[in-house]
C-alpha cells in the first residue's frame, strides 16, 4: 500500500515510522524547512519538503497512485483541503483527517471528508469510559452507515437482567453483539442470559439510546 501523510508533526511522523516498520510504502510531506531537514535526517527520501496544499507538491509526491492520503497537520483548514483534493481531483479512494478542534467535525462532514480523527475526543471517550454518565459509553459512530456501537452497563435490578438475549425488549434497529463479563468477552446466543454488572456492546440505529437505557438502568425509586 502506497501512502501520503501530510504534516510532519509528532502524530505524522509516528505515523510513517510505523507503517514502514510494516512494509507499506510511504511519503511524508512537511511544509516546515528547519522541521524537515530534522526528520531528513531519519527518514531520507521518505520525506519530502513541501506545502500539501499545493497540486504539484503532491502530485511530486505520487498522488495519482496513493492507496491512502492521510493529512494530520496543525491546521485544520489545510486537512480539509488535502483531503478534499486527494478525494476529489486525484479520486483516491481512501482519506483519513485529523480535526484539530472537534467543534470543526461538522465543517469536515458538511465537505465529504470524513473518517475524522480527533485526539480531544478520544481522550473524552476513554475518560466517559471509565466514568461513564448513566451506564451508557459511544464507542464507535459509523456516518457513512448511519450506525453506533455503544456499550452499556447492566444495572442491578434492571428489566435486562436475569433476562435471556432473546427477552431483552429492544426496539427495531438494535441487536446486541457483544457481552463482557469479569474481564471476557463472547459473543451472545439467544438463550444466554443477560447477569447484573455485565456491559453489553449494541449496534444501533442513531437515536435509539434513550430506549436501549431503560432497558439496563436501574429503576428509579420515589
């Protein structure tokens, strides 16, 4: 696999250490001199020194047959516009964006560039992770197939609990996939039974949490 990755910070330059150590071919483009002539001196003629806004600084790079353009500079701006011309003018087909700012996502999506990665949420996900609000942690938002992985923790008492999988009252367009107990996963049958402090993994249509919730939260007392 042929790979471009724009901007030579620490995230892009990791990121071509590790997938040389893999054996994929890759370039790195880096607009900043003193900052390129540093990882130069590591990554010889994997790096190149150039603005990945400009078409000839990648088309010099090989754009016309990356399998994969990658741009994780600072400037959240510049990511949209790399992403936007690999898509779009050299049609490669794989894109990934690195949002600098999460309150830019929306401008990301609104403009086709998608998937995003955001270092801030990754954080908050790990953080709602291990203090999670109402039992209940996204952990995989899917835009294209309009679908969410969530997962969710049995309360004591709930209507889930002591239920078999097949029981468990869920609305369309929920299907449990996954249960962790004591540390093991495995994938349910019907017949399993759903036990207090387990957490269970759901792919969902969007929307639906609020309804999956009451199915695994405890009851309310007066």
């Amino acid at each position: 696999m042929y790979v471009i990755i724009a901007g030579g910070g620490k995230v892009g330059w990791n990121l071509t250490r590790e997938l040389l150590a893999k054996n994929h071919e890759v370039t790195l483009l880096e607009a900043q001199r003193d900052r390129y002539l540093t990882i130069e001196q590591e990554l010889e003629h994997q790096v190149q020194y150039g603005d990945a806004t400009e078409l000839w600084v990648l088309e010099r790079a090989g754009i016309q047959r990356a399998d994969l353009v990658i741009a994780v500079t600072g400037d959240d701006e510049d990511n949209i516009l790399i992403c936007q011309m690999a898509k779009e003018k050299y049609l490669c087909d794989r894109i990934i964006a690195r949002v600098n700012n999460p309150r830019n996502r929306e401008w990301f999506e609104l403009l086709g560039v998608a998937p995003t990665v955001s270092a801030t949420d990754l954080i908050l996900r790990l953080i709602e992770h291990e203090v999670p609000s109402y039992g209940l942690v996204h952990l995989l938002d899917l835009r294209d197939e309009r679908l969410e992985i969530i997962e969710v923790e049995v309360a004591e008492g709930s209507p889930a609990a002591g239920q078999r999988v097949a029981d468990v009252v869920l609305p369309e367009g929920v299907l449990i996939i996954s249960i962790l107990r004591q540390g093991d996963g495995f994938v349910p049958k019907p017949d399993s039974v759903i036990r207090a402090s387990d957490e269970v993994l759901l792919v969902l249509d969007p929307g639906l949490e609020d309804s999956i919730t009451e199915q695994f939260a405890a009851p309310e007392t007066d």
